[in-house]
C-alpha cells in the first residue's frame, strides 16, 4: 500500500486519461475501486472545471480527454494538486505524522499531535489506523497508547527506505546541494564511467544519508548480507563523494551509510552500461540456472518455447537486480502495473509463475510492481516468436529502459506485414528526423521536421496508434498498408467432438473429468493426460477467472495438434453457479507449436475478458450455434 493512495483520486483520473488515447469505464472502476456512479460524478465535476479548456467525452463504456488549451489545463490541473497541500487532504496528514514520527526520538502525545494539526482526535486516531497499514509493508509500526504517546518502531534503514519510496519530495522541497555540489557530482560521474541516469537516485539516497545523519539517526548494517556492498564498482566513487561532504560540510558518513547509499546502486537497473556493474560470476552463473528454471516452469505450464538468446544476458542481469531488491528490502514502484495486467495479461500470468518459481527456490514474496516489470520482458519474449514486418523506416523517441524500449520496437513491428526499419534514440541524440516515416515519441518535445510524429507513452497504445496511422495512410502523408488482421486458431482448435454441454446438476471436477473420458475414449487424449490435469490441479488452481476455468497439460496423443475442448453450463455446476465454461486445452510437446500458442491464449484471454460475450456463449445449444455466433457477431474471424 502508498501514501499516496488516499484522497487523490480526481487526479489519478486526469492522469490515466492523458496516458492512453481511450480508457474503458471498467478500467477506471477497477483500478480506482470505486461504483461507476463515482467515476460519473468524477467526470462531471472535471468536466465542469475545465470547461472551455478541456472535455471528457464518453463514448459508450469509454472515456477520452480532449485538451483545448494546454497552457490553461496545466494550470487548472496544478490548482487541483494544491487542493492537496493542506490538513483537509488525509494524504498531507499522514504524511505530516510520519514526519513528526521520523523526527522524534520519543512517544508523541496524540493530543500535542492533533492541536498542532488541528483536527479532532477521531481524525488523527482514523489517520494513525491508514498509516499502520501503509508503513507494515515496511517492516515499521506505530506503538504505544493515544493516553501516553505514541512513536515509530523499526530501523533506521527502513526509516529511510520509507522516506525515499513515499515522501521524499514532502521532505525534501529543495534541493540541499549547491550548483558547485552538483557539478563535483557530475564530474566524477564521468570519471568513473558511470551512467548519468542513476544521478537523481543516487541524489535521493545521499541527501536522505546527510540529513539523518546530520540529526544523529544511526544506521547499523553489520550484517553479514551488507558486507559484499563494500566491494561494489562504485565503492571509491562514493568515498570520494563522502570525503566532499566531510571537508565541505564537516558532515562524516559512516562504513553502514556507504553501504546505505551504494544499495541504490546494486538494485537499480541501469539502462547503459550494465556490464560496469561487476557481477561476481558466481551470481551471474547461480542466476542463469534460476532463469533456466523459470522458462523450464513456463514450458510445463504453457508449452511454449521461449528463445531470448538475443537478450539473455540483459535478463539475468534483471533478474540479478530484482534479487537485489528482495535482499535489501526495495520496494520497486511500478505505476504503470494497472495498466500492464489491462493489456498484457498473458505476459502477466507468466510472470506469476516466474515469481513462484522465485518464491519456491529463495523464499521471497515477489509484489504486484516486480511481477508487472517481469511482464514487460515476458510481453517483448513472446511478441518476438512471430511476426511480420513491412518495409517502413521509424524512429522511435524515448528515455526508456531497456525492457521498454525492447517491447515498443516488437510492439511497433507487429503492425506491419513487411520489412520496417525501426531506429531508437533518446531526446538528446542528434537524428535527421526527415528521413524516417514515421516517428513515435514518448517525450514531449519540439520537432522540427516535416515527417509525422505520433506521441505515446511508454506502454504502447495500440488501438490508438494503428488508427493514427491509418489516419496517416488515408490523407497520403504515409505510403503504408492496412494493418493486418488475425485469423482465430482457437476457434480452430475447438470442433464438434470436442464441444460438450456441461452438467449443472455435476461439480466443475466431474464434469472436467467426464469430458476428459469422453476425449479419451474417442482417442484424442493419450491415457495418462487425466492423471497430469490432476496433478496440476494440486499445485494450482485452474479456474482462470470467476466464469472461466482453463484447465490444461500437455497432449502426447498428437505432436503438433493443438486441441481445445469447451464445456458450457449456463447455469454454473453444482459446487461454483459464478462458473460458467471450462476451456479444456490438450498442448501438442512440440517447440515449434509456440507462436500458435501464443496467439491461442491471446484469444482466450480476449474472450474471458469480454463480459458480454461470456454472457451470450453460454446459451448456446450445440456446436452449429456456437460457431455461427462467432461468425456473425465476433472479429475472431477476420
């Protein structure tokens, strides 16, 4: 949980708008956790707030902003956020406690706390109640009783982990160090051959470590895990950033805050220059066989082949980092996982099953942030396995890191049905941008060009940009091709034999089991495949969503035959009414099947998340009806 969560919703509303072209009504409900009567008012109110400088149209069950006037948005949008910056945000009160918290080294009397504040007791104890909740992902805790005071349990490093993850910026309005400060940093940077795009981290933990310090808050990591930061490549980096501090501003950081500050170093990925960072080769070999483990785990589960030979080494190297993390406490921010789960879902179930075979092996509970982040790579693996591409020349604009950049390039290719030639550059570098087709940019910038620039944000929206170029196409400023469609493999997969009328009066497990015998007897199922769905069945639950279960194993009947058996009950079984179809997939154990598995659970995924769809194929009757309502009423066949 964040601070941040708490009485900002208007804004995370503006905010998910600007970054996608359209937004689905249901998105917003889920992601905000709100009824849709509150997200209506929402937009009302912001509709009714810009007005005449910007407009929130709704389009059925979709939500687009049009902005007028930018200059007027912004500001508008900045008196927004100031509604925030007082006692009557609940966001500024927590903020406010932990910092008294922080600040004391004794128990804080509630009554001093809610007269400075001045709120009611009721209010404080309520605030007091959010904060526990938020801090305990932490390993902090807030003690004592509102008659004798209160005060913050826990160490100093997850103190300081805390104030960089949620309330650096409240903290730290300005910056403590000086233009020559900077400068000094700057330069040794480039001395040491060290990436630019670690500075404002590295900022962060530096002033976090001179203001503690400087306030007699002690770090002890003597640990034997801390030990090896000491030896880090940016060891005699930080000592001569720590000796600046000691002569200049009699400020001396201990052995524990170097180890402190070099933790931002040993769990960040750096975009550029990864192979400065001196992994020891016992950890790049120990995590070579953790990633075979984890693509072995995907084949079991999902019988597809995945080839990263192009950029295993930079995923171990991810892997290494998120590690890292885990070891050192870092809670990785990821504010974009909404949006990763939305659009890239079968990405995200894989990256579930990498973090259980990461949780098995070392232990670690890998969170909701990691796992998104994981899915980029996964999202960038599996686009890789097919695609076709046209002969377009593209520039695409970003400050992205390595995942990102590596799934735009796929994400862009795979709209394109011939050779396209795609160049990726970061704002700084000098490109002449006439000669490309295309550019798509993730920075807002000036460009100075006659060719085309569509801007995205990092997580690629796809709908929108396919439309923009056909928009391009259509007025003659592109010489491109439609894009391509996509023909159904799951609807091929499923036929007359494989297609049952469930049993509402039978639990899900019997009627699994009977269409399995069913399939059996008809030989379309080698004899042992029952046994391996039970199996499976013990390690994990394969009701894929509430109104869908995805039972599936591998099929040694056929070796490259992909079969997909559906049970329908519109009336749910006898032990879950929520679950209406069992989607029944036999995978053929053969590598070259992975690309038309792929796009097999695309389309499953499609399906299950389509409510409206679900709700019309259970009442289908027999395997003709079914068939023809997706002829007549889907775009599977197009």
């Amino acid at each position: 949980m964040e601070i941040f969560n708490y009485d900002n919703r208007t804004l995370k509303i503006l905010n998910i708008l600007e970054e996608s072209f359209s937004v689905q009504e249901k998105y917003l409900i889920d992601v905000l956790k709100v009824s849709l009567k509150t997200i209506q008012n929402e937009i009302k109110d912001l509709n009714h707030m810009f007005q005449g400088v910007a407009y929130i149209k709704q389009d059925k069950l979709n939500y687009t902003l049009y902005i007028i006037n930018i200059e007027e948005y912004i500001k508008i949008k900045s008196k927004i956020y100031e509604m925030y910056t007082n006692f009557d945000s609940s966001k500024v009160r927590l903020v406010y406690i932990f910092k008294k918290l922080i600040e004391s080294k004794k128990s804080y009397l509630i009554d001093d706390l809610a007269f400075e504040m001045m709120v009611s007791r009721t209010t404080l104890n309520n605030d007091i109640k959010k904060l526990k909740s938020i801090i305990v992902d932490y390993d902090l805790s807030i003690i004592g009783r509102s008659n004798k005071g209160i005060k913050l349990q826990g160490t100093e490093k997850d103190i300081r982990l805390f104030i960089l993850s949620n309330i650096y910026n409240y903290q730290y309005k300005e910056n403590i160090f000086s233009v020559e400060d900077l400068q000094y940093i700057d330069q040794l940077l480039i001395n040491y051959d060290i990436d630019f795009k670690i500075k404002s981290e590295f900022i962060k933990y530096l002033t976090v470590s001179i203001d503690r310090t400087a306030n007699d808050f002690k770090l002890n990591l003597a640990n034997e895990e801390y030990k090896e930061l000491l030896d880090f490549y940016v060891s005699d980096f930080i000592d001569d950033i720590f000796s600046y501090i000691y002569k200049k501003y009699d400020i001396e950081l201990s052995i524990d805050d170097k180890k402190f500050v070099t933790i931002c170093f040993a769990t960040m990925n750096v975009p550029t220059k990864i192979n400065k960072n001196n992994i020891s080769p016992y950890y790049y070999e120990k995590y070579s066989f953790l990633v075979q483990d984890i693509f072995t785990k995907i084949r079991e589960e999902y019988g597809i082949d995945i080839d990263i030979s192009e950029i295993m080494e930079e995923f171990i190297y991810h892997i290494y980092f998120l590690m890292q993390r885990q070891r050192y406490g870092i809670r990785y921010k990821n504010n974009m996982k909404e949006m990763i789960k939305e659009k890239y879902l079968m990405s995200y179930k894989i990256a579930q099953i990498a973090s259980k075979v990461i949780e098995d092996k070392y232990g670690y509970i890998i969170s909701e942030d990691e796992i998104c982040y994981l899915s980029i790579y996964f999202e960038t693996f599996i686009s890789k396995i097919n695609f076709e591409a046209e002969n377009i020349s593209v520039l695409v604009i970003t400050n992205s890191g390595p995942a990102f950049r590596e799934l735009i390039v796929r994400q862009i290719k795979s709209l394109f049905t011939r050779d396209i030639l795609i160049d990726v550059a970061t704002p700084y570098e000098e490109k002449d941008l006439d000669y490309y087709t295309l550019i798509i940019s993730t920075i807002k910038m000036d460009f100075k060009t006659k060719t085309s620039v569509i801007l995205q944000n990092e997580i690629l929206d796809l709908d929108y940009l396919s439309k923009e170029i056909n928009f391009l196409k259509y007025i003659g400023k592109m010489n491109m091709p439609l894009i391509r469609g996509m023909e159904s493999i799951l609807l091929s997969s499923i036929s007359e034999e494989t297609f049952f009328i469930a049993d509402s009066t039978k639990s899900y497990t019997e009627n699994l089991y009977d269409m399995i015998e069913i399939l059996s007897n008809k030989s379309l199922v080698d004899d042992k495949f029952l046994d391996r769905i039970i199996e499976r069945g013990k390690k994990s639950s394969m009701i894929f969503s509430k109104n869908i279960a995805f039972p599936h194993t591998f099929n040694y009947k056929f070796e490259d035959k992909l079969l997909i058996a559906i049970g329908i009950s519109k009336d749910g079984f006898a032990d879950n009414k929520d679950l209406k179809i069992i989607f029944l997939a036999a995978i053929p154990e053969n590598s070259s099947n992975s690309m038309l598995l792929v796009k097999t659970y695309d389309e499953l995924i499609d399906i299950m998340k389509d409510t409206k769809l679900l709700d019309e194929i259970v009442k289908v009757e027999n395997y003709k009806d079914f068939i023809n309502y997706f002829i007549k009423n889907t775009n599977l066949y197009r």
